[in-house]
C-alpha cells in the first residue's frame, strides 16, 4: 500500500473518529437542551398554577369567565408543553414555544402581582377597625403644670364627657373632674386663668379652637388619652331586603375632617348617599349638608350632622337612617389624606371652578390656593381646599357640595383612563390603604363585581342635593352656644325620599 493511500486511510479514520465524536456532543447537546426545556415547562406550569389559583381566590368572576379561562389556560399548558419538550426534526418549534411560554409566564406573573396587591388591599380595606377618640388634659400655655401630676387635688372641668373616660382620667388625678353645660364659657375660663385644666376630646378641642380665636396658641396640652368608640363597626341589618343580594340598597360615603389614620373619630365634613339599583343599572347620589339640623339617633337631641360623626359612624349612619325613613346598610369611610394622597398619586385632576376664590388657613394647608373662574389643576391638598371651602360663597355649603361633586368626577374620570390604570395600578391602592375603610364584606363585593361582569350595563346616574336655610342654633355637642346651621327644607327632604324609593324599587 502506498505512502499516499495510506494517508488517506488514516485520514478517513480520523474523520469517522471525529464524526462520531461530533454526534456524540450534538446529541449530549440535545439532551441538555431537552432537559432545559422540561425545567422551563415546568415552571411554566407552576406559574399557571400559581395565577389559576389566585384568580379563583379571588371569587370575582362570574362562572362563563371561570369555564372560559379554565379552557384557555389548560389548553394552552398542553399544547406549549408539548410543543416544548417533544422531539421535533428541528428545534424550531421548540425554540418557538419556548418564547411563548415566556411571553406567557410574563404576563402571568405581572396579572398575578396585580392580583396579590388587589387582594392586600381588600384584606386591609375588610379588615374590623376600632374607632377611637383622644382626649386631651389642657392647661393655659402660661401655666406653670407641665405634667399630669402637677395638678393633683386640683378640679378639672369638661364637657360630655363618657363615664368610662372620666373614670380612666379621674385615676391619673386626685382632683375631682366636675362637668360644664358651656363649652365656650369653659375655653374662656381657661384663658382668663379662672380654672386650672380642662378635660376635652380631641374632636371638642377642634371644635373650640374654631370658636375661640387663638385657643390652641394660647394653652396646651399636659396628657392624652386614647378611647376606643364601642360598637361602632357594625350597621347592617340581616332582616332588610335592601342590600346586594337582593339587588337594591344605600352606600353611605361619610368625609371626615381629619389627616392620617382612619381609625380616627372626628366630624363627618363630606356626606353622601349613594342608592344603587342593581337590576335597573340606576344610581342616585344624594348631598346632605354637612351643618343640617338634625336629632342624633343616640342622644335623641339636635345637632349639626356633621358632629354626629365625632360619635363614630354608626351614629352617622342611623341619624340619616331616622331622618329620611331609609334603610343603609353600609358605609365608606374616607378622610383629608385619601384625597391628598390619591390626587397626587393621580397627578393631579382638573375641575372647573365656578368662581375665583383664595383659600388661606395655615392650620390646615401647607400654602395659600388660589383658583380662578374656569379650568383648574389641582394638587391632592389643592383639591382637597377646593372640596373644602364654604365661607368664600354666598350659597355656602351648596357650592361647597357642588365642588365636592366637582372634585369626585374628576378623579374617576382620571382613574378611568387606560392610561392611568395600567401604570399607576399599584399606586393608587397604596394611596387609598390606610385612609379608607367600609363595612361591606369581601363576599358581597365579589357578587358585585361578579353581577356587573355578567350584566356589562350602562349606568344611569342622577345627583340630587337637599336644600334648606342659614340659621342659629344651639347644638347637643356644643351646649348653649348658638352655631350656624342648615334648616332642612321639608320639600326637598320629601322629594329626595321619593327619589330614593324610585330607585329602589318601591
């Protein structure tokens, strides 16, 4: 055999060797690559699994979507399992349900985190909240009692006050705490040094600083106490056909005026009815004037309406229940920072102001809001002046409720907007957790949003407001001093129940 034939040989030899070698690593490649592919299909599964699992939680879909998804997602788990690890004559099809079980596994992940901060925010929004009330031990700033003890064996004066508070209190101090029918008289007491302390809620502390010019620069305060306002977290009433089930019932949505924690007690400055006809697609929202003149359902005595919701708002609830013969079963509760943080979350609204007017109180604002005649955008504490303000208008509280109503179209207008929902989702959640609170359960929301899903109405919605005229008036929460109040005018009061059980139903 020659030289060059056995070169060739050997040749041939090695390039078997190498073929062989060759196939051997392109198979082992394979392997590796088929052995990829199950993890991802796994994992894939799992993160079905995972959504599948959170949007049956969920309990909010009606049962043609929960069939529907169900189908979806089952074939589309088999068919890309499947298609990724079963051995094709190429990998093409392979590498092509590999970028779609990632695009997949993407978007479920993302709708499963939206699910989950959904759910934290339903669980904290469900969640029982104790209402409470502070109550401040007060001395004149010039006073030499710096501490609860230095008033030992001394009186302390107030006002309304709760036995189990006087109690509480009257442990702390060896004084006796003796009661006031004046709480003017008594703020005035204090700053003419005529008496030691005073003993008042923080909602009366409120309510005399707006009374008595300088009050609160000009005492201070020695002790606070924290009372929790009891059964005040449940309204509904089992025997009333008026609720979600049954397709009709009254939202009662109470403002109060006051910044951070809801679980605050304080005066209820917003107050709306909102009556819902689940099978005509009807909604009535009702404005009551926060000054109305009504009798407290508990104290059996007249008052402001909006003083009812330093009793909690139960006390709110049943005073318009008795007022206007009706039946509310729940209520949602917001205050001064839902509105500050959920407008900035927001980026701001814009609202159309019928007059030009300024806004100037450095005890509730952080600067001076001024707004003109025409379009406005307003900042979460610009809007919330603009909702706030009364004394700039010579029709006082109902132009205040008119940009209340104002300032609530513009922020579901900006919630609305596709836009907003998919890039600030989370953030407005996070901005509404903490300052917002209702009694209506997870379930009866579930049939809510379930009922509109199946339904996809078109709402019909009508505002009404009542009406009445300015007057004076001695007030249960204020004793003998006449306060300004809202007389309610009987035929808007009777033209606004008849609304009301039209819509209902009645």
């Amino acid at each position: 055999m020659s030289t060059r034939e056995k070169t060739k040989k050997q040749n041939n030899k090695q390039n078997s060797v190498n073929n062989k070698n060759s196939g051997k690593k392109a198979r082992k490649n394979q392997n590796k690559l088929r052995v990829f592919f199950i993890i991802i299909a796994i994992l894939f599964l799992v993160v079905l699994a995972r959504l599948y699992t959170s949007i049956m939680k969920t309990n909010m879909l009606p049962s043609f979507f929960v069939i529907a998804i169900s189908i979806v997602m089952v074939l589309f788990a088999i068919l890309l399992v499947i298609g990724i690890t079963k051995k094709h004559k190429t990998l093409k099809l392979n590498i092509l349900c590999f970028f779609i079980i990632v695009i997949v596994s993407s978007v479920s992940l993302v709708a499963n985190h939206y699910i989950d901060i959904t759910m934290n925010f339903l669980s904290k929004m469900f969640a029982e909240i104790a209402e409470v009330e502070n109550y401040y031990v007060i001395v004149n700033k010039n006073s030499t009692y710096n501490r609860i003890e230095d008033i030992a064996d001394k009186d302390i004066y107030t006002f309304l006050l709760e036995d189990d508070v006087k109690n509480k209190i009257q442990n702390k101090v060896h004084g006796e705490i003796k009661i006031e029918e004046d709480i003017i008289k008594l703020g005035n007491d204090l700053l003419e040094n005529n008496i030691d302390a005073i003993l008042l809620s923080s909602s009366q502390y409120d309510l005399l600083s707006e009374e008595i010019e300088n009050f609160k620069e000009n005492t201070r305060r020695i002790l606070t106490e924290t009372h929790k306002i009891e059964s005040q977290t449940t309204i509904e009433d089992a025997n009333t056909k008026y609720n979600i089930k049954n397709g009709s019932f009254n939202i009662y949505i109470s403002g109060i005026d006051v910044f951070g924690s809801i679980n605050k007690v304080a005066r209820s400055d917003a107050n709306m009815l909102v009556t819902v006809n689940l099978d005509t697609h009807e909604i009535l929202l009702t404005s009551i004037p926060r000054d109305y003149y009504v009798t407290l359902h508990s104290k059996k005595a007249k008052d402001k309406l909006t003083h009812s919701g330093i009793y909690g708002i139960t006390e709110t609830v049943t005073t318009v229940e008795d007022f206007l013969g009706i039946d509310i079963n729940y209520y949602v509760r917001v205050n001064f920072s839902t509105v500050i943080k959920l407008v900035d979350t927001l980026g701001g609204i814009d609202v159309y102001s019928d007059f030009a007017f300024t806004v100037n109180d450095p005890w509730e604002y952080k600067q001076v809001h001024r707004f003109v005649k025409g379009n406005n955008h307003l900042s979460g504490e610009a809007a919330l002046a603009f909702s706030r303000e009364r004394n700039a208008f010579s029709d006082g509280d109902n132009q205040r409720i008119k940009n209340q109503q104002k300032v609530i179209e513009a922020v579901i207008t900006k919630v609305m907007n596709s836009k907003t929902i998919l890039t600030k989702y989370s953030s407005i959640l996070d901005a509404m957790s903490g300052s917002f609170n209702t009694n209506i359960d997870s379930n009866e929301i579930s049939n809510l949003v379930k009922k509109q899903l199946e339904d996809m109405p078109n709402w019909t919605i009508k505002t009404i407001s009542l009406d009445g005229k300015a007057a004076t008036r001695t007030t249960y929460s204020m004793g003998s001093q006449p306060l300004y109040v809202t007389i309610p005018d009987n035929k808007s009061v009777d033209d606004a129940k008849e609304e009301i059980k039209k819509v209902m139903g009645e």
